[in-house]
C-alpha cells in the first residue's frame, strides 16, 4: 500500500478535497479554480489527500495535477476516465501517488490487470462502486481503498440513504471512502458513523466562497446538539444557527417530552432520544439512556445507528452535579458525546478539556421544558465551534 491510502487510514474522518472547474451534471462551478494554490490551501486546511479532475469533461487536464504536485506535498489522486495502462504511466509521471478506476466502466479482468500495473509503477488504486454488484466486485479484486459514489454517473442521480448502507456493509479491512453529497459537517459525521474513513468533496468546496475553510468546516469538530427540541421553530433556530443534531426526546416522563420526531434540514441529523428500550421513530441515530427507579433517566447513554452502537454520551446523573464529570469523560475510549450542564458560558472550556467528538445541550438553553431560548441556542453553537 501507498501513501495515499495511509493518508486516508489517519485516526477519525479524514477527506479528499476535489479540484474541479465543472462537471457533467452540474456545469460550470469554478471557471478559474487555481488547482496549485487550491492544492496549498487544502493542504493547510487539513485535506488527507487531493482529487485532480484531469478529464476535458471537467475542465482538466494533466498540467493541473503538475501544478498541484508543485504546490502541495500531500498524495493527488489524478482522477478521470482510466481504462489502458499508458494513461496511469502518464498519472505517474505528472506526479500522481494514485489513480481512480470505475467499475462501471470497467470489467474485472481489465479492472485488476490496471491495479497490477499501477501497483509495479507506485500508484495506489481508488476503486469506485455505486451498487451492492460493485462492491462486492471492488471487494473481491482486492482493492484497498474502495470508494462509494453516491452518484450514478449514468443518471446523475444522487441516493445518500443507498451509498451510506453500502458504506456500512463494506468489509472493515478496507479504508472506504464515501463519494459525492457531503456538503455539510453533519453529511460528513453521518457517512463517518456508518463506515467510512474518509469522505470525498469536491461541489461544495468548488461552490464556497473560501474552499479551505468550507473544508475546515466540514472536518471540524466537536459536532453541536440541540436536544430536548419540541417544536418545529425552534429547530429552525437551532439549525441555522449551525447545530449539526437536533435531538427529539420520546420519554412520557421526561418533562421536555416530544410528541415526534419533528423534520429537520437536509444538512442536520434527527436523534430520537429513549430510556430502557428504543422505538423505530424513523431517526438513523438513537440516543438511548438506562433506566434507573426513580428517576427519568441513568446516567450515561450510547449512541446507535442501525443498532449499532457508535458513540458514548458521557452525562450527569439526572439533576445531580459531578465534579469528576470532565475527567470520566477525557477517560472514554471512541468518539464521545459530552452532555449534561453544558451551556454558552462553559461549553468553551469542556471542549478545550475533553476534545469531544460532540457536545449536547438541553435545559440550559430554554426559557421553560421543551421551549428554547433562540438566542442562547445561538450563543451555545457559536462557543461550542
């Protein structure tokens, strides 16, 4: 294996930000995208790795991966329409570290007869598949990274829901990368919880008026909680004030009760909110507390997506202080989401403390149960970033 993917094999999410002027469904994004200085910039910005559209399709060509190769140390990923071996050689030679190859385009003898070849050149092969058949194909190929489009490149079309289900029923000795559709910090989380190890940008960073900082933005974290959200105005507030999960508490004992999971932007995560034993509420994340007697809730939750367990919510015992609060959570193995007394005024310094995957707020941020205060919603996501 290259540098390429042991870039993208790096601990938490990790991205590869695409330069590309235009593409087929889209039309023109960047007319003048600069790709050495985009190159530089997504370096700084924290990119695993850079994705150089070389296709005339897309306004590219191989003089912009010889000028991101100049600008930038990190691995490019020439990216095109590959199908005979002297088209790697020319990657390689204009300074690639690796090469994309679509299965749709390609059979499985032609497909591993070019991961051969670009394996005794030095390249590292991104395999793309769009379809449980793909796969399953790129799987028994071998090929290590595998990347899912969200995109049918025959229609255009784009099915989240399907790429992040293959996402999840990708083998786990691969590093997988979801393709296409992140244009938020939460679309990132949302293909992170479901597999992937890296996601590939390119649309929403080439549409920003700064493409590094919409990069920063996406890779940032902690991920910001509303929680305890009963109505739907509320939720407006709370997404546009940047919270990237909208929490829905379906407990008839607790006094933030929800009557449903309320709908959210495209660009936010619902999480149903349970104690003792969750419901199918239509949310692909749960938060699900223990139930202890006497009180509405136990202490610490998990959070699960499809069942599966995918993060730790460290919490105070129900309406109990804890002063060893901050270090039983710095101590939690895996992503962790630090709720319980959270609020504007604290919420700073818990991050710099514990450098959690999420943070979580509920009752700080309301006027009465259930019914937030829109400007310290605002004031919580603005401290918690």
């Amino acid at each position: 294996m290259g540098r390429f993917r042991d870039a993208l094999a790096a601990p938490g999410l990790t991205a590869i930000a695409e330069v590309k002027r235009r593409s087929p469904s889209a039309g023109d994004l960047r007319p003048d995208a600069d790709p050495a200085a985009l190159a530089a910039a997504f370096e700084q910005a924290g990119a695993a790795a850079v994705s150089i559209l070389v296709d005339e399709r897309f306004a590219g060509s191989l003089d912009d991966l010889r000028a991101a190769r100049a600008a930038a140390g990190l691995p490019l990923l020439g990216k095109g329409f590959f199908t005979d071996e002297a088209q790697l050689d020319e990657l390689q030679a204009a300074g690639a570290d690796a090469a994309l190859l679509i299965l749709r385009d390609l059979d499985d003898r032609r497909a591993a007869a070019l991961m051969a070849h670009a394996g005794s050149i030095g390249l590292d092969t991104l395999v793309e598949a769009h379809d449980e058949q793909e796969l399953a194909r790129a799987t028994a190929l071998g090929a290590d990274p595998i990347g899912i489009n969200a995109r049918d490149l025959s229609t255009f079309t784009i099915d989240r829901r399907a790429q992040l289900e293959l996402v999840a029923h990708a083998p786990r000795d691969r590093i997988v990368i979801a393709e296409s559709a992140v244009h938020s910090r939460a679309q990132g989380a949302e293909a992170e919880l479901a597999g992937a190890d890296a996601v590939l940008v390119g649309t929403a960073l080439m549409r920003a008026s700064d493409p590094a900082a919409k990069l920063r933005e996406i890779l940032s974290r902690p991920l910001v909680k509303v929680c305890g959200l009963t109505r739907a105005e509320d939720v407006a507030v709370a997404a546009e004030a940047g919270a990237d999960l909208c929490g829905f508490i379906l407990v008839d004992a607790s006094p933030r009760r929800a009557e449903r999971v309320l709908p959210v932007p495209d660009d936010v995560l619902p999480v149903a909110v349970f104690v003792g034993e969750a419901a199918d509420a239509g949310t692909d994340l749960v938060q699900l507390y223990p139930e202890e007697q006497g009180k509405v809730r136990g202490r610490d939750a998990v959070l699960l997506r499809r069942g599966e367990r995918v993060a730790t919510v460290v919490d105070l015992p129900w309406q109990t202080a804890d002063a060893t609060h901050l270090e039983r959570a710095r101590a939690t193995e895996g992503r962790v989401v630090l709720a319980g007394g959270l609020g504007p005024e604290n919420v700073r310094a818990a991050v710099e403390a514990v450098r959690p995957w999420a943070v979580d707020a509920s009752s700080s941020l309301e006027v009465s149960p259930g019914i937030k205060d829109h400007e310290r919603v605002r004031a919580f996501v603005e401290a918690a970033r």
